[in-house]
C-alpha cells in the first residue's frame, strides 16, 4: 500500500470519532423536528403569577414528553377572551387555554354553581365543594369537547366601584359592568336590581373613565394589573363568590394529538401546577389589595346589618340564580355540600 494512502486512511478514521460527538451535540441542541406544537391562550399577561405557572408547566411538558411537545403560550388576551378562546378551541385553531369560569360557562353553565353569590364563606368552603362537584363538572365539560386538566382560582369576586358602595340601596347610584354575550349573567343582575351594562372586557378601562360604567364585580388581582381601581377608588371587603379557573384542552387535540402513554404524568403536572397556582394566586390576591390601598383604594368594611342586607337581596333573586344562571342539579348539589361541611365543621 502507498504510505501516503495509509497514512490518510489512519488520518480519517482518527477524526471520525470527534466529528461523530460534534454532530451528536448538534443533534441534541437543535429543537426536535418532530414536536408537536399545543397552541395555549390566557387572558393573564406576562409578569402575572399566573403567566409564570402556566410558562414553567410548559417546561416541565417538554421534560416529560422529552421533547416530543412544546406549549406555545398567547398571553394578555392577544388570542381573545376566555370565551373567544372556548370558540377557537371548538374551531382548532387553539389547542387550549388557562380561562376563567367565564369561557367554561359559554358551554355549559353547570360551573355557574361554584359563583353562586354569597354562598360561600371562605375558602376552605369553595375548595371542599370543588372537590365533591369535579368528576360531574369535568364530565360534563368533556361531553362538550373539552378536558379539564386541572382547576385553578382567579380570585374571589368584590365589588369596585367610584363612590362607596356599602348597601344594597347604594346600587340604584350605579352602572354595572356584565360581560356582554352572557344574557343569563345579565338577567341575574338585573332582577337583583341593579343597572346592567354588557361589555366587552377590553372597554372596562375607557367606560369607568367616561361614565358609562361605575362599578364592577372583579377580583383584586384584575383590578390591580389592568389599573381599574385608578378610576373605581372604592372596594367593598365582603367577597362575591369564587372566580375558579381551568386549564382546558380541546378533546380531540388531548386525545389524538397527545400521546396516551403521557397522559397520567401530564396530568400529574398540570396538577402541580394548579395547586401551586391556588396557593400563590392566593397571596397574590391578599398583596394586589394591600397595594393598591397603598396608591388610593378604600377597602369598605361591611357592617353586620349592611351584610344581612345583601343576604337578602340575593335570596330575593334566587329564582334567577337557580336555573336561568346556575344548573339546577349543580346549584343543588353545592347547596348541600355546603350544607354537609358547615354540619361537620360544627361538630
């Protein structure tokens, strides 16, 4: 053999081991062309707790899939609200979403049940009646094409407002905001009394500031990130009723496009996840108050009678609650969960 071929031939294969690392490397730092990409929209924007969990599940699903699924996050609303959302996912051009009550209760109104005004006392309430209604709740929303992965909480529900708003007889002072393509909500409202005025989300800010709206029903974190309070100073401290949350995926997309053998550790995830949101989205709501009391807002301690009043007005209302707004079964059913753990907190 020639020595200047051997000597190239040894050369060769000497190098072939280095350019074989080389190309490994490239290999596993290039993004896999094979990931399936799962469209998520939130009305929560960056910087909310709520961006940050749903941004460090999307982590833990590319770990647990291995690469194979990639969240791709729409925040802010750029995708629409929660039940432009609902509609994008039913068409397939979403995949999903981290969506209040609101987008679910476009479906179905069986959630209603769990914002059942003044029901619940506190939180320890609203948790235990959620545990006791998810399986009949997510069952009913997946006969409607959609997976509930797991329940989050946006806060609870206060009335804003600006000028106080203290006593049911204060409300004839005022325009409420109701979300508009919601008529069931808007009726409640109304045979309650009060002045409803459906509105997209994205209007709130220019009609507190015009008049065409002078309170809300919101949670303190919305009126902190979205600056509401800077135009409605005034917040009554006894809670509405839960705003719950979800992280929900379309049926098809779950079970078509997600493979099955990552179902129970994607689940097992997405669980995490909520309930790191519970906590978090909890402490998150006690700073937003104290925050925004620094920078003006009035927090309104009710009195006991003020209290009782409202009491009233919403069992005056009840028939437009119960049925019209809130499934008859569901609003039952809490009803007596409730019922049942006020019997045993007793004891």
């Amino acid at each position: 053999m020639n020595p200047f071929n051997a000597l190239a031939e040894h050369r060769r294969f000497r190098f072939l081991p280095a350019f074989a690392i080389l190309a490994a490397v490239i290999l596993m730092a290039a993004p896999n062309a094979n990931a399936k990409k799962i469209k998520i929209a939130t009305m929560a924007p960056k910087g909310s707790i709520f961006y940050t969990v749903l941004k460090d599940l999307a982590d833990e699903w590319k770990t647990i899939s291995k690469g194979k699924l990639k969240l791709k996050i729409y925040p802010g609303g750029i995708a629409g609200g929660d039940r432009e959302v609902i509609r994008k996912i039913k068409l397939g051009t979403l995949h999903g979403g981290l969506i209040t009550s609101a987008g679910l209760a476009s479906l179905d109104k069986s959630i209603n049940a769990m914002q059942i005004p003044l029901a619940f006392r506190d939180h320890a309430e609203a948790d235990y009646v959620l545990a006791k209604l998810r399986p009949s709740l997510e069952a009913t929303y997946a006969a409607k094409g959609i997976i509930v992965l797991g329940w989050a909480e946006a806060g609870w529900i206060r009335f804003l407002s600006k000028s106080p708003l203290l006593h049911p007889d204060d409300r004839k002072n005022h325009k409420f905001f109701v979300f508009t393509g919601d008529p069931e909500q808007a009726d409640v409202w109304k045979a309650a009394g009060f002045k409803a005025v459906p509105l997209p989300t994205a209007e709130i800010s220019t009609a507190l500031q015009t008049g065409l709206i002078s309170a809300l029903p919101t949670t303190a974190q919305a009126a902190s990130l979205l600056q509401w309070y800077t135009h409605a100073p005034h917040m009554m401290n006894r809670v509405w009723a839960p705003m719950l949350g979800a992280l929900v995926m379309g049926k098809s997309v779950w079970e078509d496009k997600v493979d099955k053998s990552l179902h129970d550790a994607l689940r097992a995830a997405t669980e995490r996840a909520a309930a790191r949101l519970l906590v978090e989205g909890r402490k998150a709501e006690r700073m937003s108050v104290a925050a925004m009391e620094k920078r003006g807002l009035v927090v309104h301690t009710l009195t006991d009678a003020q209290t009782a009043a409202w009491s009233a007005l919403v069992e005056s209302a009840r028939d437009a609650i119960r049925g019209p707004f809130a499934a008859p079964d569901k609003y039952d059913a809490v009803m007596q969960h409730i019922a049942t753990y006020r019997s045993t907190q007793a004891k």
